[in-house]
C-alpha cells in the first residue's frame, strides 16, 4: 500500500506539520534503500553524505529557516548528473571513480532550496541504451516484478521512485530515457522541451537531443520539481530565451488529443486498449491520425544521435577504448563512419518533421502515443511481437519516445493502467514547443479523470 510519505509532496507536507524530519526521512530513505538492494537501483549511496545534510537541514527547520518547502527531502540522481560529493562516472569504466567537486545546474539549484541528494542512481552506460541491462555494476531490476527490466536509461531513478526508496528522482531524456522507465515501473516522467531546462553538468549523449526532466510518485510532484529545472540559465545556451516555470493553468474544455497511428507506430492489442480505455474514460473524445515516413524520420533521430555521441567520445573512444562496454563501443564505432552530409541530411528530415507536426496535422492540443508498445521485459528477452511487428527489445523501448526528443517537444508519461500481470502501462503526451506548463495542465486533467475512475 502507498503511502503518503511515498510521494515528494507527502514529505514536504509531513516536514511542514512536524510529522517528520529531515533526518527521519532521511533515515527512511536509507533503510528502504538497503531493504530493497536487490533491485540495484544505486551506484553510489554515502549514509555520512546523507545525514550530514539531514541534520543541516533539521536545524535550520529548528530555527524556522527552511530554505524552502523542499527543504530536507531526499531526491535521488541520475549517475549522469555532476555532484559535488558523489563520483559521477555515467556507469562507465570509461570515466575515473572520483568526484571533481562541481553540481550540474539542476543539482546545484535543489541544493540551494535544501533538498537532500541522496545518491546516484543506475544507468544504461552512458544513456546508450533504454534497458538499463548495460551498466559498470549490472543491470536494475523492476520492483514490479525482479525479473523485468526497468526501462532506461534511466531505470535506476525509476526503481528508486517506484519501489517508495525517495519520492523523486533526476533523470535525462534522448529518445525516452526519462519516459521509458517510468512507464515500465508505474510513475510520472516529464520530459522538457528542448531549450527550456539546463543541461550545464548532465554528462551529454546527444547535445541536440537531450533533455533532463524529474520522476516522481505524483503529478503534483513533478509540478513541484520543475521550477528547478525551467529557466535560463547563463551556462546553457540553448536556455537564452527560456522563460521560468509558471503555474499550469486547467483547461476548461477537453484538450483536443490526436493519437498517432500508422506503420512504425504499431502497439500490442493490451497496451492499445489501455490507451483507448483511458482516453474514452478522461478526454471521452480524441482522432486517430495516421503519419506518414515514420521510418525516415527515425532514421534521421538515429543519425543525430549516433554522431553526436561518437563526436563527444572521440578522445575518450581513443585513450581508453576497453573502458567502454562491447555494445557502447560498437555503437560509437558507428557513429564515426556516419559522414557530414548523412548528418545535415537527417537534420534537414528532422527540420521536415517539425514542420509536418505543427502544421499539417488537425488542430491539437497534445499529442499522444503509448510510452511504450509492450509492457516491461523479461531479463533475458532480446525481442518483442506486436502489431505484426518483431524488433528487439532494446528498439521495442524507443519505440514512440525518440518523436518528443527529435522534435524537442515537451512531453510527459503518466500511468494509465495495470496489465492482469501487475505491469504497468504509461501514455505519453507531446506538447507544442515552449508549453511545457501547458501540456503538465493537460496531463492532470487527465490524470484527475482516470483516478475517479479507480
């Protein structure tokens, strides 16, 4: 049974009623931690770390100088994200184990408002990949069942939320990294658009591509979180124009949703009726729209992606190439054969597809798509059969999510629905660009409808 502590608004409220402490929940977080090992949600959790900054933080809430209502709630990170007090090694044996004493932009900002950073999370190494089986200390496993896959790459952050270890987790997003395991392991994940969160200190794997964005037990969690994501921010240029984060404002009429079908679309008949159920049952109204070059534009998100990581890792690709796992490696061996006209090819397709969505679809306010087209994998599955469909599992993960990224649309996964088998099923909304608050709105419209209905 969940409970209120589970959330990240839970604890900020038991913190403001005196219920809890920084220290008590910290402490909570620890123990959970060391309860739920199995699921190797962790690569790196410091107790003295923990509760140094617990104990600060119960002080100052002594005192009554909480330095905000985040003050002393524990957070998890993803091993991607620089910490001051935590190696940051992207679960690599590429990367040295040391600290270099400097937080990503998104780290330092919940410092300042007193969260606690509890530890660093698992990672599909180096963000390459959406299963989280690949990674210097092995892979996580789902706390709906140990013998699935969280999703990746950041799964290590989805278990820790899931499994009630935090309320909330940092994540980073290229072709669904954020929106995979959360989906697979039944909670929120919200992806900003491109140029509206900091990515100054998040270890990159595509420049153009990616995103960091929160995880949590909540939409209400995920409202509470973005502020310290949204805005400009001076190290980023890519944020020069960002607006800061404002309240979502309701919708007073249902959104106008298009879910997107077509080939290279396609989805389980299970995760499909779930889809359908849940629109019928919030929205009552939405228009199947059928896209077209669907494999063309995936090959221009894979073009982008591959080059941009072989072009970040040459120097690292060259000093200490066994650093690297076999699949990492042959994945950067790749993206060096891709040639710059091949690159400004699928920049163009990708310039196209931008184009097709906000112009030649009908009128919409969100766009939507399962998460994913299956529900979480076994371990040991290498393919997944859906929709007349055989692709391996790894391509069965980014199925729907790689849209968001090479369009840098906002985007978001919520739960909709739980498979006989107890597995989660997640839908995903894509937002125009710059209305990330709008497209948060739209999902808890949604969201509110749905929990009525359980």
């Amino acid at each position: 049974m969940t409970s209120d502590l589970d959330s990240l608004c839970g604890q900020i409220a038991a913190l403001a009623e005196g219920t809890q402490t920084a220290t008590s929940l910290s402490e909570r977080a620890l123990n959970r931690a060391v309860e739920m090992a199995d699921l190797n949600a962790f690569v790196a959790l410091v107790p003295s770390i923990v509760m140094a900054q617990a104990k600060a933080a119960t002080v100052r809430r002594q005192q009554g100088n909480p330095l905000s209502p985040l003050d002393g709630v524990p957070i998890a990170v993803k091993d991607n994200f620089l910490t001051k007090d935590y190696p940051t090694t992207a679960c690599s044996n590429a990367l040295p184990m040391e600290s270099i004493g400097q937080d990503a932009t998104v780290v330092a900002n919940l410092r300042r408002a007193g969260a606690i950073i509890l530890g660093k999370t698992n990672m599909h190494e180096w963000a390459y990949g959406a299963t989280n089986s690949i990674s210097s200390v092995g892979p996580t496993k789902n706390p709906h069942d140990l013998s699935r896959i969280t999703g990746g790459s950041s799964g290590g952050s989805a278990a820790a939320v899931a499994s009630g270890i935090v309320g909330a987790a940092l994540g980073s997003d290229t072709g669904g990294s954020i929106r995979i395991p959360s989906a697979a392991c039944g909670i929120y994940g919200f992806k900003p658009g491109f140029g509206r969160a900091s990515r100054h200190g998040v270890l990159p794997l595509s420049w153009s591509l990616d995103a960091p964005g929160p995880m949590a037990r909540t939409l209400k969690d995920i409202a509470a979180l973005l502020p310290y994501f949204i805005g400009r921010d001076e190290h980023d240029r890519s944020t020069h124009f960002a607006l800061p984060f404002s309240k979502p404002k309701m919708p007073n009429q249902p959104p106008r949703l298009l879910n997107l079908v077509g080939s290279g679309l396609e989805r389980s008949d299970g995760v499909s009726d779930a889809l359908v159920a849940a629109l019928n049952a919030s929205v009552g109204r939405h228009e199947n729209v059928e896209i077209e070059n669907v494999t063309s534009y995936f090959a221009a998100w894979e073009a982008i992606l591959h080059c941009e990581a072989s072009s970040y890792h040459a120097g690292l690709l060259e000093k200490n190439p066994n650093g690297f796992s076999p699949v990492t490696r042959a994945h950067l061996e790749a993206g060096n054969k891709i040639t710059g006209v091949e690159y400004l090819r699928a920049q163009r397709i990708r310039s196209s597809f931008i184009t097709m969505l906000l112009e030649r679809l009908p009128s919409w306010d969100a766009l939507v798509l399962p998460t994913l087209p299956v529900v979480a994998p076994k371990q040991s599955d290498l393919w997944q059969e859906f929709g007349g469909r055989k692709v391996t599992t790894q391509d069965s993960m980014t199925w729907f999510c790689w849209l968001g990224n090479l369009a840098g649309f906002p985007c978001i996964s919520i739960p909709i629905a739980n498979q006989k088998s107890g597995l989660p099923v997640g839908m995903m909304l894509m937002g125009k660009p710059g209305q990330d608050e709008q497209l948060l709105a739209i999902a808890e419209w949604i969201d509110m409808r749905l929990r009525k209905e359980h």
